[in-house]
C-alpha cells in the first residue's frame, strides 16, 4: 500500500486553461491583444501552449486585426482586452466586424458581478456584457470554468454561422482563478463540429432567378465582399465567364476575377449601373455604397429586376423589391446555377457586353497618360500609377487602402489580380483599419503587405508601426502626405492663429517614425522614388513607411462622396 506521501494529487486545470485549451481545440492559433488586469496570463499562457500572441498599444487596433483575420480565414479573429476602457476600445471594431459580417470574438476579462451589479466601483467596473449587445450578433458570459468550453463553442458558431458577424464574450476576474479535475475539464471542451454549415438554396429560388436572368438585354452581375469571403473563387469565376455577362466588383471584392478580366465593368461603373436592366448581387448589399439601388446612380426613372444571392435572408428587399431572391451560402448558390445553367445557356447580348467592353476600353486608355505623369509634387494620379505597376507585377501583395482620395483614387486606379488581395474601409468608410488590417493580414498570411494610407486615416492606427517592427513583419506603409484631410490648403476664415480644422502640420516627416522603431524610413517626393522605394521594401520584407509627398492641392472634399455632405443655409447665404 502506497504511504499517503506518494499518492499523486489529483491532476487540476483552471480557467485560464481551460480557455486556451478550448481555443486550440477549435483551431485558433493567434490572439491579438493588449495585456493588463485580469488577463496578462491568459496572454502569457496562450503563448506558452504554442498560441501566437499578437499585442498590440491599442485594442482598437487589436480588434480590427481580429476582424480582418476572421474575413481571411474564415475563422473567428479573436481579440483579447482588459475591462471597462480596454473593452470600449475594442468594442469599435466588434462593431465594425458585424457590420461588414467578418467573424471575430472579442474576450475581455470583467469586473465580479457582485460588485457590478451592486454598481460598488470596482477596478475597471462596467456591465459590459449590456452594452456590447446591442453592437454585436450575439453577446455571452461565463461565470464557472466547466462552462467555459460551452461558451467558447457558442461563440464561434455565432460568429461563423449563417452570416457572420462579431460576438462578445465576457470573462469576469474569478472565471480565470477557478480551478477542476484536469480530465473532467478537458471533457467539458467542445470541438465545434461543421461550425458554417452549408445553406444550399431553395431549387426553385435558383431556376427562377437564371430565367430572369436569362430573360434580360442588359444584365450585370455584381460582385460584394460576401464573394471573396465565401471562399467559392473558382465557382464564382466559372460561373461569371460561363454567363459572359459583364460584371462589376466591389472594392473588397475586387481580384476575385482580375481586374483587367475582359467581363470587367471596372471601369465602366456608371454606365454598367445606369443602362442595365436585370441587375444579380452576389454577396453585396443595396446599401449606400450602391445608392441603395435607385435614383439617378440606377438610371431611374427606367427600374431594374435584382436577383440578390446572400446567406441572409432578411437582407432581401431591404431597399427595393427583389425579384428573384437567392438564399443560401455563396458557394452552394453559385455551384446550383452553374449545374442548372447545363450546356444550352446562350450567351450574354452580344451588342451590350460590346458596348461596356467599349467604355471600359475608353476610359483606361483616357486614364493611362495621366497615370504615368512624373509630377513634383506628386499627384494622386502619378503616385498611385507607380503602386498600380508595382501590383500588377507582384500580385501576391495584399493591398491594405484607407483615407478619403487616397482611398478613393487607389480603390479604381490599383487593379487587383486575385481574391481577398485588397482590404479597406468597407461598409462603414471607417478611418482607423490601417495597422490592425496590415498587421493581421501579414500575420494570417505571410504575404507582402502594401498599405496605402491618408495621413489623416494613418493618424488613428500609426502607433502601431511598433508593433510591425517588433514582429518583424512585412509591411510596407506608403503615407499619402497632402498635409491634412482630404487638402492641405484650408484656412482659418476667422484670421485667427489656429489653423483651419482639416489642417495638418505642413511636411510632416512621418518617414522619421518608422525609423524610430528601427524600420526603414523613405522620404519620396516623386513617382519614380516612390517606385523605386516600395519595390526595395517589398524586396527586403522589413517594415518601411514612405512619406510620399503629395500636392496639397490635388485632392477633393470628402474624396468621391462629397455629396453626402450636408449643406449649410448660412454657408451658402455668406458666398454669395
Ligand atoms: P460590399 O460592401 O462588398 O458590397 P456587403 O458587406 O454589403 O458587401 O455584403 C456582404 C454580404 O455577403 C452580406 O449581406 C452577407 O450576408 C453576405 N455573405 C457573407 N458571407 C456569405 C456567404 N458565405 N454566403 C452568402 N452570403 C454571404
Ligand atoms: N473618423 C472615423 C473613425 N472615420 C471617418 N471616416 C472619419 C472620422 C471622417 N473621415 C473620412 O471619412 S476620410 C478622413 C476622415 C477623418 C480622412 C481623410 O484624410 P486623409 O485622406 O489624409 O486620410 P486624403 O487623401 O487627404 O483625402
Ligand atoms: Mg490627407
């Protein structure tokens, strides 16, 4: 008999572990975060079970890295944060993650609920798990360890299912501490088992959407970000060549066929939405990006017919009747048309395929002088005409664009070759993605990454140029430096000293920054040195930004959506 010396302890786990031990099991190997009170050794532990540890100096920045993740592989990013204000700050991007349906996590450590609910003021107190709910597609807490891999498990299903979409999960303090027998917590795990299963469409909703498809003079297919996300790149391809009816890609959706595939309405945008008839959307919404489907945009007062394809079936006639919906997941949709489509499919109407084919020649050949120029200062045009060649040659570069004309030229100036290669602003035009997006896409990846960035939207996320550095990761930063928003030259109408509000100050040398973190700072001031910068970068894989020096006139008010601005009476009454 074994003296009782000998005898081994029960072997325990606890929340931490149990945790990470979940994550691992469901296939998660990154976690971006930023450390802090109670959830440094969740961060530390991860690490050490072979989980890589992305920390970022922002949660805001860890967050968008999360959501991008989550668009590129299809798994949940996750995002890991400290309580109450590390939770807020990540709880921007959790949003913008539902909003453009990427699948992302966001975990943050809270306060004991004895103390919240009692509101006592505790360390960081904050009911979190209220607040991100009404932000997020779905919100969870767990209060014992043996739920822990229930919860998990719930929230990547959330998160993948259906159409994805972020998920919050609370872990108060005590959670990580609480400890149980190592074999029964390893039972309380969960392998998520098919977590996005398949949606195929109805059989019916597929012959009804190709006859009206069939039956249109002037079809378009469009499409959105929901495409690339699919994953279904060879369905979708074949599936558009085998229609030859032109099509028109969102900007995130853009690669899925290349650029300069000769279906392409690219470049022909205008006349593609206004003269067609019968219009099919493939993973995009009729939201504002697309004049929500009608006025002039559209061409009205002539109607369209709109086949919608999405996984959301709410989405359908969201802003104007759909005729022929299509609900299911991309690549069961896609795959049930090409199969029904058989052999006797005829060909798109020959004279309008023509007729974009010819606008679309007209208008890149009345772009390409401008694109080639060579101007001191440099203009978008020149600027961006040397970034669309150093693309076209190594179009495994991924393409990370934010700012208002930065944004606006290089979305049609920069064609892209292949699927999922361009990252930007998305559904909500929002400043800030630009370090968390190239972060994670470099990370997830291990391919070049361009970032092509404002000097006001490089502003929200900049810091983070740290962090490439310390990771060491490929990733090239060009700053489009027109010394503010959108134009360098407002004045302050008052007279006074300060300067006008969308004013930076002048020549910045944002070069200098990265060089302070050890990265490879440039200094371009034309086309050719921009070119010959990006190339070295992309060459060398070290973290470089260029401050490309841009004509502080050259850009518009709000880029391209300057409609959208309200107008002022008094502003308008004072002009004249
Ligand atoms: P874009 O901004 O490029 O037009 P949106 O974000 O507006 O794209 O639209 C994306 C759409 O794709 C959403 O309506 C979403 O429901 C849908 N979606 C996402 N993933 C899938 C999928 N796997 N299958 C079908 N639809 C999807
Ligand atoms: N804040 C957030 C989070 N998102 C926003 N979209 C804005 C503010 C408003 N905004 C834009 O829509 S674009 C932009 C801001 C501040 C910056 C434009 O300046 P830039 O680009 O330097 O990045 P250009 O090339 O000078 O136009
Ligand atoms: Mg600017």
């Amino acid at each position: 008999m074994a003296d009782s010396e000998t005898v081994p302890e029960a072997q325990l786990t606890d929340g931490f572990h149990l945790v990470i031990d979940a994550l691992k099991l469901n296939g998660i190997n990154t976690i971006y975060n930023v450390p802090g009170i109670p959830i440094t050794d969740l961060g530390r532990f991860a690490q050490a079970q072979g989980i890589r540890v992305i920390s970022f100096r922002h949660e805001q920045n860890a967050g968008q890295a999360a959501a991008i993740a989550g668009f590129l592989t299809k798994k949940p990013g996750i995002c890991l944060t400290v309580s109450a204000p590390g939770f807020l700050n990540g709880l921007t991007a959790l949003a913008n993650a539902t909003t453009n349906c990427f699948p992302m996590i966001l975990i943050s450590g809270s306060s004991e609920r004895e103390i919240v609910d009692l509101q006592q003021g505790d360390y960081e107190e904050m009911d979190q798990l209220a607040i991100a709910k009404p932000l997020c597609k779905a919100a969870f807490r767990v209060l014992h360890a043996q739920d822990i891999g229930i919860g998990i498990a719930r929230a990547i299903r959330a998160a993948c299912s259906g159409r994805p979409g972020g998920v919050y999960l609370d872990l108060p303090a005590n959670l990580f501490g609480q400890t149980m027998d190592h074999e029964d917590g390893q039972k309380s795990l969960v392998e998520v088992v098919d977590p996005a299963p398949a949606q195929p469409p109805a059989p019916e909703s597929v012959t009804r959407a190709l006859d009206v498809l069939k039956g249109a003079k002037r079809p378009l297919i469009i499409l959105g970000k929901g495409a690339a996300y699919a994953q279904a790149d060879e369905e979708i391809r074949a599936f558009v060549e085998k229609s030859g009816i032109p099509y028109l890609p969102m900007s995130m959706a853009k690669g899925l066929l290349p650029d300069d595939h000769p279906q392409s309405a690219g470049a022909a945008r205008s006349l593609a939405l206004k003269e067609s008839d019968v219009v099919m959307l493939i993973g995009a919404r009729l939201n504002w990006l697309l004049s929500h489907g009608k006025g002039k945009a559209w061409g009205e007062p002539y109607s369209k017919t709109f086949i919608h394809v999405d996984i959301e079936p709410k989405e359908m006639d969201s802003n104007v009747a759909i005729t022929a919906p299509v609900v299911g997941d991309i690549g069961s949709c896609v795959s049930a048309m090409l199969e029904r489509m058989g052999e006797d499919w005829t060909a798109a109407p020959a004279d309008w395929v023509a007729s974009v084919r010819d606008k679309v020649q007209t208008n890149v050949e009345r772009m390409a002088p401008r694109l080639r120029n060579n101007n001191v200062p440099m203009d978008f045009h020149g600027a961006l005409g040397a970034l669309r060649e150093i693309i076209k040659a190594q179009p495994d570069t991924i393409l990370v664009n934010e700012g208002a004309n930065t944004l606006d030229f290089a979305r049609s100036i920069i064609d892209i070759y292949k699927p999922r290669k361009r990252l930007d602003v998305g559904t909500w035009g929002v400043m800030g993605i630009g370090m968390g997006y190239a972060i994670a896409a470099a990370v997830e990846t291990g391919k070049p990454v361009l970032a092509v960035e404002g000097d006001s939207a490089f502003g929200f996320s900049g810091i983070e140029i740290e962090t490439i550095c310390r990771y060491n990761l490929p990733v090239c930063v060009v700053v489009f430096n027109n010394n503010g928003i959108y134009r360098g030259t407002d004045v302050n109408p008052s007279g006074g000293s300060d300067v006008a509000p969308t004013v930076f100050v002048k020549d910045s040398r944002y070069d200098k920054m990265m060089e302070a973190f050890g990265g490879d700072g440039v200094y371009a001031t034309s086309p050719d040195e921009l070119r010959e910068a990006v190339e070295k970068a992309l060459a060398s894989g070290r973290p470089t930004l260029i401050n490309a020096v841009i004509d502080e006139k050259a850009g518009t008010e709000s880029g391209r959506i300057g409609n959208l601005n309200p107008t002022s009476v008094v502003a308008q009454q004072q002009k004249k």
